[in-house]
C-alpha cells in the first residue's frame, strides 16, 4: 500500500505535508469524484471482503469503487498515514418508506478531530445525498455545500444528519420517482453517536448487507459517481444524471433507461469502472434513493 499510488488513482497532485482542513477538504473531494459508490461485487458473483489490503488493491489498483466500509475504511488508512487524528464511528441509515432507523448499525463513517475541532468525514454514500466536504461536528447550523445544505441535529447524545432538498426539473418526468419523494423538503439521512468503533464490529454488518434477501444492496445494483457540478447514478437499467442548482436553486435531472447492451460500456465511459465478472443488473426494491 503506497500514498503516492492512491494519489494517483484519485489525481491529487497538491502538497499533503500539512494535514490542515484545507488539505483534507482538497484530497476528499477528489476521492469522491474518482471513486464510486458501488456495490457492484454482489451483482457479479463477488464477495466484499472488510479487508484493508483487499480494499485497496479493488479500488486504487482496479480502478473499482465501494459501499461505505471501503471507500471510507480506506480513506481512514489514508488520512491516518498524512498524520490526521481519525477515529471510525458507526450510522444507521435512515429508511424513508419505512420512516424510522433500523436496529444495528449499518454504516461506517469518519470522525476526525483537527485543531480542536471535530469534523465527519464521509466519502461512502453516495448517489445525492453524498457530502463534498467534511462537516464540522456542531449541532443545529446549516452547513452549504454544492449538493444542498446538511445540518447535524443533537439528541441526548444521538446526531442526526439532514439535507434539505432542492426543488427539481426532471427533463423526462415519465421515468422519475414517485412524487411523495419528489416533494420532500428536508431528508433525513442517518443517525449515529460518537462511541468509537472498531473495524471488527462492522463484519456482521458487512456479511448481512451483502447476502439478506430484503438488503437494498442486494436488491438494487448501485453505482454512483459525484462530478464536478453533480452526481450521476446507475440503479439497476437507470441512468439518472443531476446537475445541481441549475438555475433559481433547482436541479436539473435527467433520466434514461438502458439496454442490457448498454450497461458495460456506460460503466466505463461514465463510472470508469470495468468489470472482471459478469455482471447482472437488479432493481427489484421499491425503496428510493434519490
């Protein structure tokens, strides 16, 4: 495992000798916008292995993304190796259909401490509702990013964080989600406490999301990638690309739906993903994740 090579694999080229805000801001955004959020293994026959070195060699030298306990995982390795104080914590994602929390957790997430700060660093979940820059870890502020404006809200030790929405023009409204989702003004995304968490605690969680029928990983092939104005996402045979504030604090989306033939070369020119194993797409979850 080098620095230099995981550098490469994201083109940072800027100096990394002070790990100061600016920096890790910098480094973070480039992850994001060159690795993908993808759970694209379970859809080709693959195992996710909660492996570092095994992590490491699937996105820096395969070119491949991950769900959260990689992509983040791996950032925890590269941001400990620039000398930042970092310390794994544990989410559980917010279910909108079901409006509620499930029991364990089920999310991995970043707590890194920094000039007497504390920030979450999260670079692992993707599609809208993925942060571009680490938040700083105080309760009830709205914190504006490209994507729309987070907050973290602070309960008897419980955090939870939210983005509000932006209205939306969806070019070809046909092939769009449903319209209680559509008009939603503030999203809950997920829950967590500020217990640290050990990499082992994440293995029941890591083996259960990729194998429980009901798992929205297992019933939806996801692979999303943030750009430079937006996001882009390929759910199942859905390409839905976002350019957020388009115009008057609105984003503009629009949506395709591809061919069995199309999917390959799609990953490729869009996600610059390439995959050893076939792979077969699945959307069979009415959940949503826009």
């Amino acid at each position: 495992m080098d620095i230099k090579e995981y550098f490469a694999r994201i083109s940072y080229q800027d100096s990394h000798n002070n790990p100061d805000l600016a920096t890790m801001s910098d480094i973070f955004q480039h992850h994001i916008q060159a690795v993908p959020f993808e759970n694209l293994s379970i859809h080709c026959g693959e195992r996710i292995e909660l492996d570092l070195e095994a992590t490491y060699n699937k996105i820096v030298r395969k070119n491949r993304g991950g769900w959260c306990m990689e992509n983040n995982y791996l950032l925890s390795w590269v941001l400990k190796t620039l000398g930042y104080d970092v310390t794994l914590l544990g989410a559980k994602v917010y279910v909108p259909e079901l409006e509620g929390y499930p029991e364990e957790i089920d999310h991995l997430l970043l707590r890194v401490e920094l000039d007497g700060k504390s920030y979450i660093v999260d670079g692992g979940f993707g599609m809208a509702y993925q942060l571009w820059q680490p938040m700083e870890l105080i309760p009830g502020t709205d914190q504006p990013q490209t994507p729309g404006v987070f907050r973290f809200q602070e309960e008897n030790g419980t955090w939870y964080l939210d983005k509000v929405k932006r209205k939306q023009w969806v070019v070809n409204p046909s092939t769009s989600t449903s319209p209680n989702v559509e008009n939603e003004v503030c999203r809950r995304i997920y829950l967590f406490t500020l217990q640290p968490r050990d990499i082992e605690e994440f293995r029941g969680c890591n083996a259960h999301l990729q194998t429980a029928p009901d798992s929205l990983f297992v019933t939806k092939s996801i692979c999303s990638l943030q750009t430079a104005d937006g996001v882009r996402a390929l759910v199942g045979w859905k390409l839905t690309e976002i350019k957020y504030n388009y115009r008057d604090n609105m984003d503009l989306v629009e949506i395709r739906i591809l061919a069995d033939e199309e999917i390959d070369k799609t990953l490729r020119e869009k996600f610059n993903v390439a995959l050893e194993k076939k792979f077969v797409p699945v959307n069979t979850s009415r959940l949503s994740l826009f």
